[in-house]
C-alpha cells in the first residue's frame, strides 16, 4: 500500500505546471529572451521532481491559420468600404458667391477625374480633400475652395473669394485676375462703352509743402463705371479695375499687369473700401502713373500701388484729418500731398 501511495500518474505535473493564460502567452512570445529565461525556469522547477524537463518547441501553424483568418477578414472589410454603393458620394452642398460653381459642376470635375487604379475615385475613405480642392481651384481659379467630406456620403464645398485678385475690365468684358496679374478666367461681357469721351484736368494745389505741378490731364470715357454692386454679388468683393486704354484684344493666360500692382491693389481695396460705401472702382491708364480710385458721391483718390500702400494710407489719413477735399487727393508721393 506504501508503494501505492507514492505512485503518481505520468501527467501529475500538469497540476503544477504554469498556467496558459494570455499574459502568460505574451511573456513567452514576446521576446527571445523572455522565452529562453521562461524555459530555464521550467527546467529548474522539473529538477526538483515537479514535471519532467521539455524543450522549447515553437508551432507556426496555429498562428498562420489565425493570422491567414484575421487577413481575410480585414480585406473583406476593406472591400465593403470601398466597394459599398453607400459609401460613394450621393450629395454635394456648395456654398459660396452667387456665381459659385453649383453641385452639377463639381460633380462632372468628380466624374472627370482619372483613374489610376481600380478603385472608385468618389468613394468617401479615398477621397482627399486637399487634392479635390485643388482641382477646383484649378478649374474655377475665381474661387479659393474649401472641400469637406461629411459621413457617410456627403460632400461641402465653400468657394470664397481669394485673398488678393482682381476684375478687370477692358471695356468690352470682364476677366479675372490671379495673384499674379493674369487674366485666368474670361467672367462675361458686357455692352460697348460710349465712344464719345470727356477731358479732366486737374491741377494739383501743394500744400505739404507747396510745390508747382504740371497740370494732368486725363482723357476717360463719358459716362461709365463698371457695376461694381452686381460683379460683388456674383463673384465677391474684388477690387474692379478699369482699362482707360480699352485694349481690343484680351486673351485668357495673358499676363496684365505684375503681382506687386495687383498685392497692392489688393491691400488698398481692403483697407479703404470696408466703410466707404457701394460703387468703389478703379481706373489706371498707365500703371507706372498709378490708380485712380472713384467712389460715388465723394472725391478721386490716386495712389501707386506698387509702392508702400501703408505709407500713402497713413498720409491720406493724416490728410483728411486737416483738411476736406472736394475734388481730388493724391498721395503717390511719400514727401508731398496734392489735393482740391
């Protein structure tokens, strides 16, 4: 019976052997060292009459099939995110100027778009909103676009106008100009400006300090001035500049006028106009003379926009502190200011 009693079944160690929990699966697996330490371990414990002592063995086959298993469930889930018809975009809101591109525009530039691989380029996960947005811009260079996916299906668009940009007016139609001072986009045409035509001469009177000027003279069409309140509502609030010379010809991708003239014009549109009222525009007949700002109900301003517009911004501020000027205000010169 003694000897009975010390009889132990072949797999007794397993009553003693540790246990095969996850973490005791991520310390074995983990790293080498760990496994090896982890063995060292068991073999000591098995000298001392526990278990008997084992080799490290390590089986690739449980985990390939698991592994191989998770793969085939994540492509199938790839797959109906980017294959699903419900995850196409459906709808496309814009908002923006009243001449804003509408849904249908944005649409075809989407449908137009090439196809590189097998994937939908109008899928929602593939679709990138900066690479979009320049494609717009590019396609309607009047606007600076803002695209945002919305889930499941939907697309925003925001065309806003850009931060420096022109229209420009040559008499017959409207173009607009980039930053650049390209003619990028050919905005309508209108009708045929009065051929008859009326001579202003000024003469400007210094007063800071006194100094005698030539009188100038500035040959304008009679009666016209660009609809400045319909080209802001349809396209925003760019600065309108008008061509006194009424070139003939104007072609889109001609270049018109330089990008310090056009950053200037620009900087004086947003810094003068705001408060100023409706009807603001500009003529220039030589850009190295300057520009002419006309507003409705109030005085000619002629400032040079490739020079610092702080500085003339400050002098005509200073100007109309002490004085009320009927007529006219020059200020392109940094030392002297002309006024009537």
């Amino acid at each position: 019976m003694a000897g009975l009693r010390s009889l132990r079944s072949p797999r007794h160690f397993r009553r003693y052997q540790p246990g095969s929990t996850f973490s005791h699966w991520w310390l074995r697996t983990r790293r080498l060292r760990n496994r090896r330490r982890l063995m060292r371990m068991h073999n000591a414990a098995a000298g001392a009459g526990f278990y008997p002592r084992i080799t490290w063995t390590f089986n690739l086959t449980p985990i390939l099939k698991r592994g191989g298993l998770l793969l085939i469930l994540i492509i199938a889930w790839a797959g109906l995110l980017l294959f699903l018809p419900f995850f196409r975009i459906k709808r496309i809101i814009t908002l923006g100027a009243a001449a804003a591109p509408d849904a249908a525009a944005v649409q075809a530039v989407l449908a137009n778009a090439e196809i590189k691989n097998f994937l939908p380029p109008t899928n929602y996960f593939l679709l990138r909103e900066r690479t979009l947005a320049a494609r717009l811009e590019n396609q309607f260079p009047l606007f600076a676009v803002t695209a945002e996916r919305i889930f499941p299906h939907t697309l925003k668009i925001t065309f806003s106008p850009r931060a420096r940009g022109a229209i420009y007016d040559t008499g017959k139609a409207y173009f607009f100009l980039d930053e650049q001072g390209i003619a990028r986009q050919k905005l309508g045409e209108h009708s045929p400006i009065i051929s008859a035509s009326t001579t202003v001469t000024t003469t400007p009177l210094g007063k800071l300090p006194p100094t005698q000027l030539n009188n100038a003279s500035t040959t304008r069409p009679a009666s016209y001035a660009p609809d400045t309140n319909k080209l802001k509502t349809l396209y925003g609030d760019y600065p309108v500049i008008f061509d006194e010379r009424t070139p003939t010809t104007t072609e889109t991708g001609e270049k018109i006028f330089t990008a310090d003239f056009i950053a200037g014009l620009a900087e004086w549109h947003q810094s003068f106009a705001p408060g100023r009222g409706e009807g603001i525009y500009y003529t220039v007949q030589d850009p190295r003379a300057g520009v002419i700002a006309f507003s409705p109900r109030r005085y000619q301003i002629r400032f040079q926009p490739d020079k610092e517009i702080a500085a003339q911004l400050a002098n005509l501020q200073l100007l109309l502190q002490q004085q009320k000027p009927q007529e006219y205000i020059d200020v392109r010169f940094a030392d002297r200011l002309f006024w009537r």
